[in-house]
C-alpha cells in the first residue's frame, strides 16, 4: 500500500470506521499526556504519515505526526488492520 492510500485510509477510518485502543498501554500514555478519542481522530485525519512497516501482509505499522484539537503537537504510533479498522498503540 502507498503512504498516499495509507493516509487516505486512516482518514476514512477516524472519520467513518472504528479506531481501536491497545489496552493497556495506550490507555496509560493518553491518560499521562491527556489525551483523549478526538485528540486521535484531529492526528489521524489532518496529521502527515511519517513512517510505515508492513508488519504482516497487509497489516501496517503506522507513525502520524500532527496536533491535538487544542493545537499541541501530538504523534499517534497505529496499527491498520482493515480499511474500516485501526489499532491505536501509542501515543506521545
């Protein structure tokens, strides 16, 4: 998959499809930096794709780089899973 596709698909997934939370460290690292959903969502659906891995066929290992909704810069470490499903496992 291309970073443009990558980029599109995260998009379409924080905006229309499910973003899942690996429990429990990134529940602890959004609770230590206070960020919540829709910090994800504003990264995942305006931020800049850094870095892929394809970990697995088809499954992509992804660094996003943008801000919160309060403007703080904020970078977002996802696993794609689907075109409708992420894996949040970090966030700093």
């Amino acid at each position: 998959m291309e970073k443009d596709n990558i980029s599109e698909t995260l998009r379409n997934i924080a905006r229309f499809g499910k973003i899942l939370i690996r429990r429990p460290h990134c529940l602890e690292r959004m609770e230590e930096r206070n960020v919540n959903m829709d910090d994800i969502e504003n990264v995942l659906i305006w931020g800049t794709v850094e870095e892929t891995e394809e970990i697995k066929t088809g499954i992509w290992k992804c660094v996003v780089k943008g801000n919160d909704i309060d403007g703080d810069e904020l970078t977002c470490v996802a696993i794609l899973l689907t075109e409708t499903n992420a894996l949040c496992i970090t966030v700093f």
